[in-house]
C-alpha cells in the first residue's frame, strides 16, 4: 500500500486526501447527525405531547377540585326551578286539582279530558308565547267585557275591569319567575269545558294564573242564544311539574 501511495504524484496525493475527507463528511452526515436529527425530531413531538398531556391533566384536576362548589351552584339552580312548579302529581289529582278550582267559583264543567304526562325543555321562547297566550286571554276577556257591559251596571264593569289588572299582574310575575328557567319539567294539558257566567270565568282564570306551574294555553268564549242558559267557555289548561 505504501509502495502505491509512493508512486503518486503530488497532485494525486492532494486529491486523494480531499476524497477522503469528503467520504469522511458525508459518512458522518448520513450515519451520524441524520440520525440524530431524526431522533431529536421524535423526542421533541414526544416532549410536545407529554407538554399538552400535562395541561390536560391539570385542568381536569381543577374541575375535580371545583366539582364540588359547581355541584351545590347546579343543586340550587335545580331547587329554584322546582320551586316554580308542582311536585309529580297523578292523573287523579290533576284532574281533581282543576275541577276543584272550577267548581269553587260556581263553574259546571261539562266536559274533561287529560292527556298523557311528558318530558318537556322549557326555554325563553316559551315563556314569550305563554306571555303573549296571556295576553291573548285578557284581550279576548277585554272584549267579552265590553259586549256584556250593555246589560250589566257599572259596578259589576268596575269588579271585571279590577279583576283584569290584577291578572295582568299575575301573569306578568309568573312569567318573570319562569323567565330564565331551561332544564326538563313534566306537562300535562288538560282540555275541559265548562258553563257559567263571564264574571265566574274571570275569577276562574284569575285562579289558575295565581297557581304555581299552571298555564292556560288556550281560552274561547260562546254566549248563549237562549238567556235562560249560561254561557259556555273551552280552555286548555296545561300543568307543569317536576320531580320534587
């Protein structure tokens, strides 16, 4: 080997010694520092994931350490909502309930009927068209009241007109109580027909609003023909409930 490296001349020796310096570099390029390249690569995604790992770990640590403060906020915004509502009530009872309260102001009822009890989500949109179905109601009662002052005298238009304004205001406080309310309740509606006068509908009316979890969905009015008989009146009655 010696004798070949003797036998070159200088500019040989020059070139052989620049090409192993160069097969030098590019082997340490490529079985050294690529490698280690490629592995510092791998090793910092590994460190980025344990990075986000940890932050993940530390917030739900600090849900589980402020769980129990969210749960009693969750546990009384719960008992707020109930307490705007009746408890569970059976078929039996709901009709008893609203018979009753027909029958305490001289009503008839001629006709009742229940329907099944289901889940419903109460929201804001609701509570607009339970405001607007009251007005709706007062308006129509409003009516009624001018057609039948002709044959009444002027006390019996001041009683209504009273009785009107303090169901606004009823209704106006339950809807303001229901107002923010959006978690699951029960419902049952309630359709019944019933005979009397125009004055004992009011107060009946009046009732219902003054009832925690009662709405009248719908209300219509029919004079009789025949003065001898009373009036007849339909309304949809819906009750709201929620486990207690």
């Amino acid at each position: 080997m010696k004798e070949i490296v003797d036998q070159l001349s200088s500019r040989e020796k020059k070139l052989l010694y620049f090409l192993v310096c160069f097969l030098i570099v590019v082997g340490g390029w490529f079985f050294v520092i690529v490698p280690a390249l490629d592995k510092n690569t791998v090793l910092n995604k590994e460190y980025q994931d344990i990075l986000m790992e940890n932050a993940s770990i530390q917030t739900d640590l600090s849900q589980y350490l402020s769980a129990q403060d969210q749960l009693k906020v969750e546990q009384d915004n719960l008992k707020q909502v109930i307490e705007n509502y009746n408890p569970i009530l059976s078929t039996e009872k709901i009709d008893k309930l609203i018979t009753t309260t027909f029958l305490s102001q001289g009503l008839t009822p001629t006709s009742l009927t229940l329907s099944d009890v289901t889940a419903v989500k109460i929201k804001k949109a609701k509570d607009d068209k339970k405001e607007t179905t009251t007005n709706e109601t007062d308006e129509k009662i409003k009516e009624l009241t001018k057609t039948d002052k002709k044959n009444n005298d002027d006390k019996t238009s001041k009683d209504k007109t009273d009785e009107k304004d303090k169901d606004d205001e009823t209704s106006k406080d339950k809807t303001d109580k229901k107002k923010e309310e959006k978690d699951y309740v029960f419902q049952a509606k309630v359709n019944v027909s019933v005979m009397g006068t125009l004055n004992q509908i009011t107060k009946t009316i009046d009732e219902f609003n003054k009832m925690k979890g009662v709405e009248i969905s719908k209300f219509n009015f029919s004079e009789s023909t025949d003065p001898t008989k009373p009036a007849t009146a339909s309304l949809e009655i819906v009750v709201y409930m929620a486990e207690q």
